[in-house]
C-alpha cells in the first residue's frame, strides 16, 4: 500500500447556519500517494482537528470521518458532521477568535492517522458575513465580558441589554437603535352610551397595519368578547354597568394601547300617572290613565287612602276602586334594572248629599195633620 499524503485544494464555510453560529462546512481535499500520484476510489480514515488562536493552540473540538476518494483522488467530507471525539462544533466561537485545522489521514480506511498538515480556516465573503452580520452570536453581558482576547470588529446581539455590541480592540460598544416595524397606533374607537336596555355594543377599534390587536376589559364585571382580536367585535355586558375595555396592538418591537367606555344604562320612560280625578256622586270605581312604558315596567301603588285595590297594578289602565268619602294618593312607576320613575296622582270620592229642600212653609187655622214637601235625594 502506497503511502497517502493529503494536498487541500479548498477550505469553505458554505452549509447550513444557526442563528449564532456555523453548524458545518465543506471541506474538499486532493489524496495522493508519496510519489504525488492521486489516490482513487480508495477507502480513508481522516481525523480533524479545530485548535484555537494558533498552529499550535488548544484543541476546541475533534471528530472522525471515513470517506472515500473519487477517480480523480477527491475526497469530499463536511466538518461538523463526522464522529465527534471531543467538544461541540456549535459551541466554537467563530467570529471571536482565529482557528486552524488539523488534519490526519490514514489511507487504509482505519484509524492509524498520520500528520498531514494544519492550515488556518478562512471563510469566503458570504460565509463570514453570515457570521459576524446575518447569524450574529447572542449572549449576556457576562459571557460577552468572559471572552478572551475578542478580535477587534466582533459582534454579538446582548441579551441583556437587547442591543448590539461590539468590540474595537479595547473596549466592547453598544449600539441599541429602534425596533421596527413597531406596532401600529391603537385607537379603541368612540365612546358608547345606551339608555335602552340593549346591553350588547359593536366595538369600532382601528385594524392594525402592524401587531396583533387584543381586547381585555379593564373594570366592569360580568363582559365578554366575541372575538378578542376582532376590532370590531361584539361585547355583551350586564345592565346598570360602565365598562372600560382596552384595545392593545403589540409585535416583537412594543405594544400600543387605547381604551373605550361603554355604558349599558337602561333609563325607563318618564311616568305620567294621568290627571287628577274628583267624584261628587256614588262613584267609588275608576279607569285610571297612566301613560304606557316604552322602556321599563309599570306599577301602580296607593300612597294614601284607606281600603282602595287596583285591578291590575301593571296596567296603565286599569280600573282602581276606594271608598266613599276617602281620598287617594296613587303613584304610577315605570322601573328597569337601573333606574325608577313616578308621578303621582290624586282620586277624590266625596259622595256628598243631594242639596235638601223642605218644601214650602205651611199655616193652618184648622186641622190636626198635614204633607210634608222635602225633596227626594
């Protein structure tokens, strides 16, 4: 078996990246025997080797590969993906600190490696932008101040701060510019007020152009939404209560609030217990004349007199019956849940006498008797 040695035509990071760091690259290498002729279609064992700030520097992660050459004694693996022997490929801080590899083959396929040579790792343009721009690595402040000896132009994204820092060779930077695009402004729409008793409003908030909108009461008990995130959707609230609903609009850059009142007030329609009433004869039964309730529930009352009773107390008119010679105070009431109101009315059954009339005087010489002439009642 010829004795292989190993020529690198290229080094590149190309595949696929995370958000902070590389997850492989491609590495493409020319195997050939000691006289220089290539080696193909031969089975070969190769051992990698990442070290850290020199050709001499500490190993940071290591694995194993067993490829195979193609006619023209090109081998084609992809570091990050072989047999790891020690550390984490993930975890090598590539656009923080310089690297090199190291490479040992065996041309038997097997793992009895030899040296072949250790050549810096320098990514192409596009590679090393998706480092240090596009895949910016993320840590806090205290990882970012326990790097050692930062290559001056290292970025980071500062989970602590949420801003972006960098290093100029002496000191770290922190540049934290505005978030966009930012959530849309919120606008909850126009107040609401209902003196019926509907207690269902459709709410007239503003469509977010950026964010997600969100609905939440703030105070009244008892509301609900048909759809939070509908500006426009139906809120059903209880009688007799004021409610004060927020509209919110947020995105990963902030949020923006607006609020609304809505008032579910059921104010009944103003009683009218009807005229006065006077009765002079036997009259003692009445039709009142109370006006109808568009809003609310009516309901007579006798707020003084003796012994009268209604017919119908929620009938504006109903027939009232009293007494003889007795006056009464009736009280007509239209009520809803919020609110009541009355008016009062008077019924007075005097009853009085027919007017007396004796008759004409009368004078007698003779007789023991005579008719009387009063008048019949």
């Amino acid at each position: 078996m010829k004795k292989a040695t190993l020529s690198v035509l290229a080094v590149m990071i190309i595949m696929s990246i995370t958000a902070q760091t590389p997850r492989s690259f491609k590495y493409q290498a020319v195997v050939r025997d000691a006289s220089g002729e290539v080696i193909p279609n031969q089975n070969i064992g190769m051992r990698i080797t990442i070290l850290q700030d020199s050709m001499a520097g500490g190993s940071v992660y290591c694995e194993t590969h067993t490829a195979v050459t193609n006619a023209y004694g090109l081998v084609d693996v992809e570091i990050g993906t072989g047999a790891v022997v020690s550390g984490s490929f993930t975890d090598i801080l590539w656009g923080f600190r310089s690297h090199y590899m190291k490479t040992e083959v065996d041309g038997t396929g097997g793992t009895n490696y030899v040296y072949m040579g250790t050549a810096q790792l320098l990514s192409v343009p596009y590679a090393n932008h998706a480092v240090t721009s596009e895949q910016m690595p993320v840590m806090t402040t205290a990882g970012r101040d326990s790097l050692q000896s930062p290559q001056a132009g290292s970025q980071i994204y500062n989970s602590t701060t949420n801003c972006i820092n960098y290093f100029n060779g002496v000191n770290w930077y922190e540049n934290c510019g505005s978030c966009t695009p930012m959530p849309t402004q919120a606008w909850a729409g126009p107040d609401q007020y209902f003196s019926d008793t509907n207690t269902s409003a459709i709410l007239g908030a503003n469509t977010p152009q950026y964010g997600v909108g969100t609905w939440s009461v703030i105070s009244g008990t008892g509301g609900i939404f048909t759809d939070i995130h509908d500006p426009n959707t139906v809120f059903t609230g209880q009688p007799c209560t004021v409610y004060n609903l927020l509209w919110t609009i947020s995105n990963s850059c902030g949020s923006d609030s607006s609020d609304v009142w809505i008032e579910f007030d059921a104010t009944p329609t103003t009683a009218d217990a009807g005229p006065d009433q006077q009765y002079y004869d036997n009259t003692v039964t009445v039709t009142l004349n109370a006006n109808t309730p568009v809003v609310g529930n009516g309901a007579w009352s006798i707020i003084n007199g003796q012994g009268g009773s209604f017919v119908d107390i929620h009938d504006p008119n109903t027939s009232f019956t009293g007494m003889a010679c007795e006056t009464y105070t009736l009280r007509w009431t239209i009520s809803t849940l919020c609110h009541d109101s009355s008016d009062d009315m008077e019924i007075v059954f005097f009853n009085t006498p027919t007017q007396a009339d004796a008759g004409p005087d009368q004078w007698y010489i003779s007789g023991v008797y005579t008719t009387l002439e009063g008048n019949a009642p």
